[in-house]
C-alpha cells in the first residue's frame, strides 16, 4: 500500500534525528527531560503528518497543478496563461504562513520596515518570475541562460543594497517556498512541459520562482530605509525564552490548523474556480481531488504541530547550549558544534515535504534514470555544507557576501557543462531544501548558536545558505552523470 511505503520513507527520514537529538540531550549538552521528551512526542506527529501530508499531494495537490498547466497551455493564449500565473504566485505567497512569520522578524530587527508592504513586495516577486518562468518553458527558451541573466542582473542590484540587508534579501527567496506552493508550483510548470514533449523544460520553474522575492527585496531595499536596529534580534530573543513559556498543546495546534488552512485555502478555490472554466473534471476526480485536499490539511497541521510544539524548542535549546560551550571553551567545542550542524543538516533535508515531492517527480519524469536516493545524498551534502557554514558565520560573525558571492559564482560554471535538466532540477532544489522543517529546527538551532556568538543581524543567512549549496551540489551530480553517460547532453 502507497501509505505504508510513505510511512516507512519519512521515518527513516525523521527518527536519526530524533536519536541524534537524544544522545547529545542525555550525554554530551544535558538538556531538559521533559524537553525531550516532548521533541520524541513531536517526531511522531512529524512522521504521521508528512505520511499524510504526502499522500494528499499525490491525490490532490500535483494533479491539479499538472491539469492546469497543460490545460493552460493548450488554450494557446499566453495573455491567459500569464495573468493566471501571476495571480497564482501572488494570492498563495501572501497567504503562506512562513512569509508572515517571516516578515515579523524582518521587522522586529530592522527599522523602517513595512511588514504588509514588505510581504507585498514579495509576492509580487515570486509572481512576475513565475510569469518569467513559464514564458521561458512556452517558448523554449534555455533555462541556463534565463538563470545566468537573472543572477547576473540579481547581483548587480546587491552592490547597492545595504549590507545587512542582503542576507534578508536571500531568505526572502527560501521563505517562499513553503510544503503547499511548492508541489503546485512544480506540478504546474511539469503539466506546462507535457505540451510540448520537452522533459529538459520540467524543471526549474520554482527555482527561477526563488530570484523573484531576492530581487524584489532588493530594490526594495534601496529605495525605503532599513536601518539595522542596535538591540538583539527578537527572533534571537524568543528563541531564548520559547523553552521557558508554557506549553500550551491546544492552542499551538489552533493557530497551526489556522495557519495550514489558509496556506491551502487559496490552492483549493483555485480548484474550484478551475474546474468550471477551464478542467471540467468528472465527478469521481473531483471527489478524488477534494480528498487529497483534506489529506494535506491534516497531513500539513500535524507536521506543523509536531515542529511548532517541541522540533522548534528542542532545536533552539541544543543550539544555545552548544555555542555558549563553543564561544567559553573554544577548541573542539567549535568542532562538535558544526559537525552537529553538518550531520542534522544531512539528515533533515531529507524529512522536508517539497523535497520529498521534487524527488518523486525527478524520478516519474526522468523514466528512473534519476533515482530519488541519489539526489537525496547530493542534496543532503549540500544542505549539510550550508549548515556547518551559517554555524560559523552565527558564532563568528562576517558578512554573507563573502560565502554568497563566491557561492554563486561556482553555480554558474557549473551550469556551463550541466545538463539543462539537472540545473533545472538543482535549482529547484535550492528552493525545495529551506522548508518548514528546516526554518524551523534547523534555523532555531542555528539563532540559538548565534545568540552566544554574534548579533541579531547575523541569525539572518540560514535559509540563503541552505537555498545556495543545492545548485552547486545536484549540478555536479548532473555532470558526474553526464560524464558517465559519454557526454550526452
């Protein structure tokens, strides 16, 4: 049964992290047992949620995009195709739960902020690149070339953006890609390909979809005052004290279950609004959509359940305690510290659901050629690499710039003699790693790190690194296998 087979994938996902957790909880950094045992509690939710939360994508969620895209397409109106894009990139960016959370702490740390307009800004970034991501599909344009221009373009705005806002501006891009937009997004870009026959075409609509908000909060930057505020970042603040506050299971799983229906609320009136202007879907497919709906809002409020109620403080707590043993003691203090990093980085990335969606539809699309488990460890490698440097960075505090600029750079040769398939897919990928899962653990972990080490300012950066790594990482995977294929294309 397709439930058992995902139930048994994300707990291997999911338990080595709760057995790495564990065994530094209980030895090396002794942390709360209460504590611990709410994050075992957690990694129960966190397996059943994504079991199901998966599940309803394959019922619901990529059909719809897949249907709407190819049926978008053969109406041969790119005036329409378009403006639906927009609209699409738009209305779901400003209802994910991860921007909104995402844009209080670019407020609480940085005046002159306007967090709605902040958001707006946004949205309208991911929109107008989706809209640039499916033109290029449409007319076949290369997506090595698109992605050059853009990064190129990209990088000439950053020189005039503040220097504290940079790695804002790169989060923004990994923000956006949370566990509800992202299987749509690439569903919609798969079902725009399938038209035209051209697999080289499937991927790389989220991954051009993540320039847009980097550019938008760029520009948007240099035009409005952001100055950095001198106080400690909130975020680093609440981190701190999240683990003291009481627990409060009733009301995390409220706000939650509001959270994961307005990320999906959006989606599914689409659906509908779909279904009686341009699908017009038989009764039994509707039904079946409708369900794989219901699965991912139940799937998707227990994971965030499971995250938001001990994943998150667990994470922060392990990650204070080791970098205040790291900055007081120094010496292999800083080792543990980022080789914990490296080793949850490798693993995580493995439990988030986009990543688990992209790696399924990697596989379908390539015929098997790809295999999911390959492009698992190279994404892990790359995730745990940008792990281990925002752990350096958070406790030594330098600018971003000198990890992004270089970083980037090395994508862009790789994309030279990549395949056009794999740079579609590593830039996917870069957009896919930085999901709840990992702004959340991973992100506490890492501002628990840096509340010992640096500043506020600094605990910005994670997800920029974490969207970074991929693109170098799956595009030298691509030429090992294209070097493996003769040197095919």
């Amino acid at each position: 049964m397709n439930l058992i087979k995902k139930l048994q994938e994300t707990a291997v996902s999911v338990l080595p992290v709760v057995l790495i957790v564990l065994l530094l909880g209980f030895t090396i950094v002794p942390l709360e047992k209460s504590l611990l045992l709410r994050f075992v509690i957690c990694g129960i939710f966190l397996i059943a949620g994504l079991t199901i939360f998966l599940l309803g994508v394959d019922l619901g969620i990529q059909p719809l995009g897949e249907r709407s895209g190819a049926a978008l397409t053969q109406k041969r109106n790119l005036g329409l195709l378009l403006g639906v894009a927009f609209f699409i990139g738009f209305i779901v960016t400003v209802a994910e739960p991860d921007i909104q959370v995402f844009g209080e702490q670019v407020r609480n740390v940085f005046s002159g902020v306007n967090k709605n307009l902040f958001i707006f800004v946004i949205a309208a970034g991911v929109g107008l690149f989706i809209v640039l991501g499916l033109l290029r599909s449409v007319l076949n344009l290369s997506i090595k070339i698109v992605l050059f221009i853009s990064y190129t373009l990209l990088f000439v705005l950053a020189f005039f953006a503040p220097d504290s806002f940079i790695a804002v501006a790169f989060d923004s891009g990994g923000a956006t890609t949370g566990p509800m937009t992202v299987p749509f997004i690439m569903a919609l870009g798969i079902g725009v390909s399938s038209v035209r026959s051209d697999d080289d075409n499937s991927f790389g609509l989220t991954g051009i979809c993540s320039i847009g908000p980097v550019m938008a909060v760029i520009i948007y930057s240099c035009l409005s005052n952001v100055d950095s505020v001198s106080q400690q970042s909130q975020l680093l603040q609440e981190a701190g004290a999240i683990s003291e506050g009481a627990f409060s299971f009733t009301v995390i799983a409220w706000n939650v279950f509001k959270e994961a229906l307005l990320s999906i609320t959006p989606l599914f009136v689409m659906f509908i609004i779909f279904q009686f202007t341009l699908l017009k879907m038989s009764l039994r497919q509707v039904i079946r959509l409708t369900i794989g709906f219901i699965y991912s809002l139940i799937g998707l409020t227990i994971f965030l359940i499971g995250v938001n109620s001990g994943f998150m403080q667990t994470g922060s707590a392990l990650g204070e305690k080791l970098g205040e043993l790291a900055v007081t003691n120094g010496g292999w203090w800083y080792v543990l510290l980022i080789v914990t990093g490296l080793i949850l980085g490798a693993i995580i990335v493995c439990a988030e659901p986009a990543v688990w969606c992209l790696s399924e539809q990697v596989e379908q699309v390539s015929g098997g050629t790809i295999r999911r488990k390959i492009l698992l460890i190279f994404l892990s490698v790359g995730t745990a690499a940008a792990i281990g440097l925002s752990l350096w960075r958070g406790v030594a505090g330098f600018n971003i710039k000198w990890i992004l600029v270089p970083g980037y750079i090395l994508a862009m040769v790789c994309m030279i003699f990549c395949p056009s398939m794999f740079s579609g897919i590593a830039f996917d990928s870069g957009g896919v790693a930085s999901g709840p899962l990992t702004s959340t653990f991973v992100l506490s972990f890492t501002v628990g790190a840096a509340k010992a080490g640096s500043n506020g300012a600094d605990s910005f950066g994670v997800i920029a690194l974490v969207a970074m790594m991929p693109l170098i990482a799956i595009q030298l995977m691509g030429i090992i296998f294209k070097l493996k294929q003769g040197g095919k294309k």
